[in-house]
C-alpha cells in the first residue's frame, strides 16, 4: 500500500482536516510536525511562550489521539524540505499533504518544498480560498462589507461536508525516530485539546451565541466565544465554526438570539477578510495599508511604552485590559481596541510597537488578525476606522464595564475606590483618596497623559504624513 506524510502546521485536529483525509485516501498515513527554526525564531514567535506552550500542549495531546487510534506523531527540528527529504527516503512516502496556509513565511516555504517534493495543499484554514473572493473584474476585495457580501454568496459549508475523525489509523513503523516535544507549563485557561475546543464550540453556539450582539463588547460578561487560540493552532476548522454558526441562525428564536448568530458569523468573516489582505497585500505586516500614512511622526517615549506594557497608565480600564492580556495571554477583543487606541492616538506611539508586543503575549496571536487589528484601531489599515477617531477609555469603560467588575478583578489596589470614581480615579480630592486607601502616585499611577491635551498633537501628526 503507498504511503503519505501528513504533514501538520497549524491544523492540530483529527475532526474535518481536509489534509489528512487526503492522506488516507492516498494510502497509509505518517503524520508529521516540523519544529521549524525559521518559523520559531521569528520575530512574531521567538519570545512567544504563550504561544509556544499551546502549540506543544496541543501537539502532545494530538499524539494521545493518534495513539489511540493505533498511529502516532512524528516530530522531527530542521529546514521542512531537509526533513520532508529525509522522511520520504525513510519511510518510501510518494506524497505529502499539508494544509494551506496564507502567511508570506509559509507561502514561500511551500513554493521552495513544492519546487522539488511531492507537496499536495489543500484547504481548511479558511473557508474560502482568498483568490475566490474575488471583485466581479477581478482582484481582491479591500473593504469588508463587499468581501463580507461575496464571501456570503459563494457556496457556503453544510454539516454533510463536515469530516469526521477516522475512528482508526494506519499504524506507524516503530522505527521511525521522533524528537521529543518540548514541554512548557500548559495554559491552564486555554486547555490545548482539540476535546475542550469543540467543547467550547457546543457551548458557546447552544448559550451565549444568541446574546453575542448585545454582550460581545461587556468586558466583564464572558459573551465572546473564546475559541481564538483553537482558530490560531486549528484545533477547530473554519467550517465546524461556520456550520455552527449558521446552524445556530437557523434555530434562532426571535430576531435578537438571529442577530446574535449573525454577529459571531461576521466575526468569522473578519478573520476571513484580515487573511485575505495579508495574501493579497503582504507589505502590512512590515507598513500601513494607506501608503498616505507611512510617515506619521511617531513618538520616542520607551517609559511610556513600558508603562502601557505593564498596565501602570494610571488609566483603569487600559490598565485592567494590559494585565489581562500579561496574566492570561489573552484579551477581550473589545480591550485590545481600546488599549491601541490609547498606545496610538494618546501616546503617539508607533502602532508596530504595540502589534510586536501583542504578539509576544497573545496565545491567539495571529499575524493577519492581530496586523489587520492594530491596523485598523490605528487608522492606518485597509477599512480602518478613521484616523480621528479617539476611544475616551473612561467612556469606554463605563459603557463595558459599567458596574466595575472588570476593573476590580484586574486592578485589586483600586478595590476600595468608590464606584463613581472608579474610571475615573484621579477625579477624587486628595481626602477622598485618603479616605478610601488609594493615593495616586503611591498605591495607583497618576495618568501618565492629559488626554485634553493630546488630540491636536495627534490630528497634526496623521495630517502631516497625508501632506508628504
């Protein structure tokens, strides 16, 4: 019987991986991941131990379902084509099958593997290819609301299409040699098991997705799915979540539980549109999509910078949102437009700075979703919002958090600070600060910024790039 390396990147899941079904209809299966320098050593992964520790988590959990349907993961470190070389000599392989991804780094990798080895891509990072989501005379959508429109009307994904799990796999010769995976402490509130992923999946669209409208942007209501990292590492395809979701509309009640399955849909579709840019236009994730505002006066403050890093801003909700993001390696999507607004708008702080050290922390980080995220909170990006256009955090945090409840969690020494102040903590008199325990400059930051004093900076700085 021929044989075939399934070859994993970022697809770390048994159930409708349109790669490995492809291996098994080619003949016996290898499975394969590749502890890649390149892609490791990245700037976007290097120092992403969040990251790094759901990747190995998941693939060792992967490697417990494999066994136990009679296969086994193979794990080898190297350049792909060096190892994929090898790995077709060792085990008399005629294919590979990999599942197509969309960033610069992996297309090229691909092109260089297909160049010279028998390398089958196929679908399953996104439900639509970026080059079938096209403009009626041709090339790529730009904007989200006509992508949104064509991606809707091309064929759309039905639980029949769905792949299921193969209940057994071939077996694997016991003299194949696999690296060890790495082991890093496993993200206690990210279990990295494609189990919890399809877990949250049911949970999230049988609940909360009927809400999701109204409560997706409260900070302090769990109203989002929180499936991101499972979207980043594929322990869950596009199409389950898709299917899911339309299913969910199908089942809706009233007009609001239909909204909130069609909000989360969009949702989805945005990941699509940010995965389409980063194929079409792979200069973002080095420069703004508007070539009018490549030249905007950013700002040198590296103390600002850090204080924005370490959520001591003096702000409470930038503040509360920052530390979420350092203790979980995850923030409320709401959260991170309101931090980057601050870091961007207030700050005049390079939108790149903010983008890399996201990345850094982000369990979901994702080059096209965080790059298309920053992008447009900065005004910069394709769609963006406008460059004008400034989050007031203390609004903000009143509208999201209006009881307070996010802000107390995350930010303990303000725990004391009478509700009416909370956003807001500098508005207390010295005596009041006293009296509730809470002296700015000594238990909580003094605002590192006048926002009233900002903006005109700001306004002048974008105008000045759009005159060059």
């Amino acid at each position: 019987m021929p044989s075939a390396l399934w070859w994993l990147r970022r697809d770390l899941r048994l159930h409708d991986n349109p790669a490995l079904h492809a291996a098994l209809l080619h003949g016996s299966v290898i499975p394969v991941f590749i502890l890649d320098p390149a892609a490791l050593g990245s700037r976007y992964h290097a120092h992403a131990e969040n990251r790094r520790a759901f990747l190995f988590g998941g693939l060792r959990a992967l490697d417990a379902e494999l066994q136990a349907r009679g296969s086994r993961l193979i794990v080898r470190e190297g350049r792909p084509i060096d190892v994929l070389r090898e790995l077709l000599a060792e085990t008399g392989a005629t294919a590979i099958f990999a599942e197509e991804d969309f960033s610069p780094y992996a297309r090229r990798r691909d092109l260089a593997v297909q160049r010279t080895l028998p390398l089958t891509l196929t679908g399953g990072v996104t439900v639509h290819h970026p080059q079938s989501v096209q403009k009626q005379g041709g090339g790529p959508y730009t904007v989200f609301t006509p992508f949104s429109k064509a991606w809707k009307a091309r064929p759309l994904p039905t639980a029949r299409d769905i792949l299921p799990a193969p209940a057994a796999l071939p077996n694997v010769p016991i003299s194949l040699q696999s690296s060890v995976i790495p082991l890093l402490p496993t993200p206690t509130h990210f279990p990295p098991t494609e189990a919890e992923a399809q877990r949250r999946l049911a949970d999230f669209v049988s609940k909360r997705i009927f809400n999701y409208s109204d409560d997706r942007n409260r900070l302090d209501l769990e109203g989002t799915s929180a499936l991101s990292p499972y979207f980043r590492f594929g322990l869950l395809s596009a199409r389950t979540a898709v299917v899911a979701a339309l299913e969910a509309g199908r089942n809706a009640k009233d007009q609001t539980a239909r909204k909130g399955a069609e909000t989360w849909l969009n949702e989805l579709i945005w990941r699509e549109f940010y995965l389409n840019i980063l194929y079409h236009f792979p200069d973002v994730l080095t420069q703004a999509f508007n070539p009018s505002l490549r030249n905007i006066p950013w700002r040198e403050a590296p103390d600002e910078l850090a204080a924005w890093q370490q959520g001591l801003t003096g702000y409470p909700v930038v503040d509360a949102c920052m530390r979420q993001l350092n203790t979980l390696g995850w923030m409320h999507n709401r959260g991170r437009m309101i931090v980057a607004s601050f870091l961007v708008k207030d700050l005049l702080i390079d939108w790149r700075l903010g983008e890399h050290y996201f990345m850094e922390k982000l369990v979901d980080g994702d080059p096209a979703a965080n790059n298309g995220g920053w992008q447009w909170t900065a005004g910069v990006g394709t769609d963006a919002a406008p460059y004008f256009r400034i989050f007031n955090p203390v609004l903000q945090s009143q509208k999201f958090d209006p009881y307070g409840a996010f802000l107390r969690r995350w930010l303990p020494e303000l725990a004391n600070v009478p509700d009416k102040f909370l956003h807001a903590p500098w508005e207390m008199t010295p005596l009041e600060q006293r009296a509730c325990g809470v002296v700015l400059g000594e238990h909580y930051p003094r605002p590192i910024v006048d926002r009233s004093a900002v903006k005109a900076r700001t306004l002048a700085a974008y105008k000045q790039s759009q005159l060059k």
